[in-house]
C-alpha cells in the first residue's frame, strides 16, 4: 500500500541518488531561515534545529568529493583548461588573418567552420577539434609556430581528458555518509514545512519562498536564450548554485553582456563576468565571488551595447 501523498516526504524523495541537488536545496533552505527568521521570529527554531543538521550534510558532501574525488578535481581541471584553451583562439585567429584573410582558400581549409568546432558539441568533439586544426596548420609552411601552440594545446587537452576518464576511487565509506546526512536533512526540512503549514497556513507564497521549489521539481530547465536590447537588464532564472556548478555563456551578436549572479531579480550585487560580442565562455560560479549562494540565486544579464544582442546560458 502506497503512501498518501501528503505524508510522503517530497525532499526525500526528489533527491535520492543526487547528493549535489541535496546540498543544494539544503543550502538555499538553510540561508533563507537564517535571513528570515530576522523579521519572523516563529522561524528561529527552525533555523536552530536545521543549521546542525545542513552543516553535517556539507561536511559529509565535502569528504566524499575529496574521497572520490580525485576525478571530481580532476573534472574541474579539464573544464578550465577547455577554458584557457578557447581563449587562446583569437590570438592565433588574428595571426592567420595577418597572413591569409577569411576569403581565401588557405583561411577556409583550416577553418571551414569557423569556430563552431571548438565550443559546440561533446567535450570530445570540442577537444578533437584542437587536433584536427593543429593537422591543418602542419600543412602551411608559413604558420608553423601556431601549428606547434596548438598541438601542444590538444596534447595538454587530452592528457587532462585521459587523468578524468581514467580515475576512479573507492567511496563506500563517504558515500555512506553522505547518504545518512541526506535523509537526516531532507527528514528535518519535511518537518521544517509541516511547521510551516501549521504557523503560516494563510501564507504559501511564503511558505514556497523558504524552499529551493525548482530544484526540488524533477524536470529542471537547463538551456535559456533570450534578447536583450541596448542598455537592458534581464532576469534569466533563480536557481541554487554550489560554488563548482558550471555556466557555459555566449553572446550572439554585436553587444557585449554583463552577467551576475544576484541576490534579486534588479540587482547586480556579485562579480560580473563579462561577455564580449560574438563570444562565449565556460565559468564556475565560484568565479562570481557571490556573498551566499543560498541567496544570490537570480543570474540578471545586462546588456552594454551597442547593438541588440541575443544571448545563451547552459547549465554544465
């Protein structure tokens, strides 16, 4: 016999085998009793009885990234080197030019797509791109030195993409862990609500303000595009971020945008990471340098100009 739904533990349920969305929901409910509970006392033992346990689960989280968790490092160093590698592209772009413009037969046999291959695609096609544009370049006497900086970028690439796929750890012990401070906090969250429902029954629009409702939902959007004006601002989504969560970026036009991570859909109260024109970009959220996470949670992108720009966010 099933449960009735109203008994049967939401939170729980929406985050078995996904201890990143745990601590997610768990952060963003966590900061939200600790900033409300300053202007609605009825929420003080919540914050008390739920602070210990959300400070378990981190902790838990935290030892069973480092126990298994060389490859979870070792996927954060591949993301920035696919970084730094892309940002070397317009130098060796504008050195090409120098010697054979875009309308020429060289130019185009060794760009046919342009930059596409490079940021679109598996990380697999974006990595074997470098490869198939260093083959090229051996060919051209005269670029010889792009030829080489590029081999040697695939090579630091694929030696990067060899380290992630190949290492694995054992994370019984951890995972054990982590998995008892899941239930721990999603347990004391269904709690929380049932307190809720009880103190502010005529209130449930606050009541959904004290829980992370859109990671808690099963099917997340994690593709967003939208048009921006000169001189807009644009509130894209909130969503709860941890400080490794991946953004990939991109302007599609002559405007060059601003995109922060705020603590409300007008604000701009975070480290802005700018967009150049025609550009994209593949960012961590630590790089925002946000105060919390549990409430800088709305990503508003403003755009500088000077032309109407479209732009693309996906969640990595």
């Amino acid at each position: 016999m099933s449960n009735w739904i109203f008994t049967s533990n939401t939170f729980e349920i929406a985050t078995r085998t996904n201890y990143r969305k745990t601590l997610q929901i768990s952060t963003m409910h966590n900061s939200s009793l600790q900033h409300t509970s300053t202007i609605e006392p009825l929420l003080l033992p919540l914050f008390s009885r739920y602070q210990p346990v959300h400070k378990v689960l981190v902790d838990a989280y935290a030892a069973w990234q480092t126990s298994g968790g060389v490859q979870s490092g070792q996927t954060l160093s591949l993301v920035q080197q696919m970084a730094l590698a892309y940002a070397k592209i317009d130098d060796w772009d504008l050195n090409i030019q120098l010697k054979y413009k875009k309308s020429t037969t060289t130019y185009k046999t060794l760009l046919p797509s342009g930059r596409k291959p490079f940021y679109t695609g598996t990380t697999n096609d974006r990595i074997n791109a470098y490869n198939t544009f260093a083959v090229a370049l051996a060919k051209v006497a005269n670029l010889k030195s792009i030829a080489d900086a590029v081999a040697a970028t695939y090579a630091t690439l694929d030696e990067a993409r060899s380290v992630k796929q190949g290492t694995i750890t054992g994370t019984s012990n951890s995972s054990e862990a982590v998995e008892a401070a899941r239930i721990a906090a999603m347990n004391m969250m269904h709690r929380n609500l049932g307190y809720c429902i009880d103190n502010f029954n005529n209130r449930p629009a606050f009541i959904e303000s004290l829980f992370d409702l859109e990671n808690i939902r099963s099917h997340s959007q994690n593709h967003f595009t939208g048009t921006l004006k000169n001189g807009d601002k644009k509130e894209v989504f909130v969503h709860t971020f941890l400080a490794d969560d991946g953004l990939h970026l991109r302007s599609n036009g002559n405007g060059t945008l601003s995109v922060y991570l705020a603590s409300s859909a007008t604000a701009t109260d975070s480290t802005a990471i700018v967009v150049p024109a025609n550009t994209d970009t593949h960012i961590k959220i630590a790089h925002f340098a946000a105060t919390d996470l549990g409430t800088n949670r709305h990503l508003v992108i403003v755009n500088n100009g000077p032309e109407t720009t479209q732009f693309v966010v996906d969640l990595e």
